[in-house]
C-alpha cells in the first residue's frame, strides 16, 4: 500500500493544486462563484469510467496472455529435458539442453529491450525501478550465451535473431540425429513438435512485445481521465460551499473539503490509468510485469538438476516482494 501510494503520489499532488485552485477561484473576487456543472462532470466521469475500464481489461488479457505463454514454455522445456536425457547420450543431451537454455536467454534479452512506446522511461517508473533489479540491464546477451554454446557463440551473435537461430540449430541437429538412426522415429516427432511449439510461443511473446496497446485508444483513455480530474474539484466546490451555508462545526470549513474529497476521487481514476498504462506492455521490466528472468533461471536450474549437475545458478529472489 506504501508503495503504491509513493509509486502514484504526483496524481494526488496534481490533484491538491487543481483542488485549491478551483477553492481559490469559487472565492476569488470578480468571478465568485465560478464552477463546472455537476452535470457536466457526471457525464464525463461515467465516459471516462467506461473507456478506462475497456482499456485495463484489455491490458489485462495482453498480460495473461504473455504469462500463459510462459507457462507452456516451462512446459515444453521439461518435456524436451526428458526426452534429450532419456533417447540420447550425456554429450548429445547436454548439447540440446544447453543450447535451449541458450535460447530461453536470446528470448528474454529480446523481450526486454526497450521500445519507444514502452512506459519504463517515465519518472514514477524510473524512480521505483530502484527498488528492484532487472537481470538483462545487469548483463549482456555475449555474456551469458558463451557458457551456454562455447564455440558457437560468436555464430549465433553475429545473427540479426539470435533466438530464432538458436531453433533452427536445434531443428538441424534433431534432423541429424533421426538420420544417423541415433533416435527413434517417434522421439524424432516429439521433438519436431516441441520445437514447433517453442516457434509458436515465441512467436505470441513477440507479438505482444512488437505491437502496443492501439495508441489511440491508450490516448484517448489518459486524455479524458485528465480532463476529468482537472475538472472534477470544480464541480464538487459549490456542493461543499453549499453545504458550509447550512452552519454548524463545519460551516467556515466546509469548502475547504473539496481539497481533499477530490484528491481522493482524481487519485483513483488517475491512478487506475496509471496501473493500466504501466502494464500494457508485459514484458518491459515493470513491477508488475511477467517474471521472466526469474521463470527462465528456475527451467535453468531445473534442466541442469536433470543433467545431474551440482555447481547451479542460484534462484532470482523477489527484491521488495517484486519478482523480475
């Protein structure tokens, strides 16, 4: 709670400016009594209900969308650990294993370059991002690809698509292998499977990477909730500076409680876009984004543990409860 009232704090300084500003305005000599019909306001708020709840659901699906499709790499990855292991020798599995591991990096890299459209580079954002740490800002693709494909590293570098080359290695030795009758032809179409299904959910996580939320709509959706919020302490003064004529404990104070019941209400609709904005791209390196550096590095350890290895990468803990 702490933390989302820091990350969304600049909503509800913008708020308690525009809210003081229409107090001053409803008292200020010369134009007293200045406001926004309520009526207006009530129109606006339930479009903007409507537009910001279209596009966060939208948002949303996009996020379970790209977990799903994590989910089933996780899948495939263990099948592909079993069969490699149980149709092949120790040197031939170790290959095919390690250069899906290999693959599984080439892939998150990809995912986690930054795109103009992305929302990492905004100040809330950048702030908060201190407070975690993204695996792919901390290393480079070179870096983590040599321990994984030795000799063959530099070839798969030197690629415009290093993930997909790294499939097509995958394709060509598993061919090799059904020729040279080293596995049997039902284990040939498991694998020929698995790796059609690694292309497949591949080509789901770039999708969603390469094409953003429809800009329009994302613009149209913060556009009004701003016009909203702005206009919104302008329409609720007068009902406070009515309720103030009525007397009592509150009458000399009661305008002044446009302040804050405004902030409150401009806080939830601003940040309510704000959530939507930040997760609209899952893959980006958010908070609240598809864990993938940890995802990959537990496959990792897994498909190792498999192979009978002890010298394991360690797990990536969730820093201040924020899996990465």
């Amino acid at each position: 709670m702490t933390d989302f009232a820091l990350w969304s704090r600049r909503s509800v300084i913008y708020m308690v400016v525009v809210s003081a500003l229409a107090v001053a305005a409803y008292r200020l000599p010369g134009i007293t009594g200045f406001s926004v019909p309520w009526s207006v306001v009530l129109v606006l708020g339930t479009t903007v209900s409507l537009v910001a709840g279209f596009k966060n659901s939208q948002v949303f699906t996009r996020s379970s969308e790209a977990l799903q499709a994590f989910a089933q790499i996780t899948a495939s990855s263990r099948m592909w650990s079993n069969l490699c292991r149980d149709f092949n020798d120790v040197p031939t599995a170790r290959q095919l294993i390690y250069r899906h591991l290999a693959w599984l990096t080439a892939l998150r890299f990809a995912l986690r370059r930054p795109m103009p459209w992305e929302s990492m580079g905004r100040a809330a954002n950048v702030e908060f991002r201190r407070r975690y740490r993204i695996q792919e800002y901390a290393s480079s693709i070179a870096d983590e690809l040599r321990p994984l494909l030795a000799e063959q590293a530099d070839d798969v570098l030197k690629s415009p698509h290093p993930a997909i080359t790294l499939l097509e290695m995958q394709s060509v030795q598993v061919n090799t292998l059904f020729k040279d009758a080293r596995i049997p032809p039902q284990v040939y179409v498991e694998l020929t499977k698995l790796i059609r299904d690694f292309h497949d959910q591949q080509a789901r996580c770039d999708r969603i990477k390469n094409n953003p939320y429809p800009r329009q709509y994302a613009i149209v959706s913060s556009m009004f909730v701003m016009i909203f919020c702005t206009l919104l302490p302008f329409g609720v003064v007068p009902v406070f500076a009515d309720m103030g004529k009525l007397g009592g404990a509150l009458g000399p104070i009661a305008i002044w409680l446009t302040i804050p019941f405004s902030t409150l209400l401009g806080w939830a609709y601003m940040s309510l876009d704000q959530v939507g904005e930040s997760s609209a791209n899952p893959f980006e390196g958010n908070a609240n984004d598809v864990p993938i550096s940890q995802i990959c590095r537990d496959i990792e350890i897994e498909l190792r543990t498999g192979l009978g290895e002890v010298d394991l990468p360690k797990p990536l803990p969730a820093v201040n409860d924020i899996a990465t």
